[in-house]
C-alpha cells in the first residue's frame, strides 16, 4: 500500500477580544501547539487587518488560537 503525502497550504490565527471571536488571518506558523491547547494571550504591537475587514489596534490584549489550512495531496 502506497502511503499519501499532502503538502499543508498554511494556517490561519483567529482572534479574540474579551472572549468574543474577531476575525482571522493567514500566517506562518509560529507554535508548536494547534488548536484550543495552544491558545497564547498576546498584546498586539502593530495594525492588524483582518480578513473580515475589521481592525485591532497597537497595544490591545487578544486571545489567539492558531489553526492550520486543509492541504493538498501531492
């Protein structure tokens, strides 16, 4: 039996404030630990567009939870 290969498309980090979801972004991955148990508290230093057009400003505490993208069978 041959095994498959799939190549990962990347991941995308949700946000969010105050326990309310914000919106997400495609990134790199930056932890080892995905999902919910990976979650990290992280104070914003720069302008952060999300994919939903909405903004969070320098300086404001999210929560994050870093996902990765469905990938691709090479």
């Amino acid at each position: 039996m041959k095994l498959q290969t799939f190549e990962d498309l990347g991941y995308f980090k949700e946000y969010y404030i105050n326990g309310k979801y914000i919106g997400s972004i495609r990134c790199k991955k930056d932890r080892e630990v995905m999902g919910y148990y990976g979650s990290a508290n992280e104070v914003t230093n720069d302008l952060i567009l999300l994919d939903n057009k909405k903004r969070i400003k320098p300086g404001v505490i999210v929560r994050t939870i870093l996902y990765n993208l469905c990938g691709k069978k090479i």
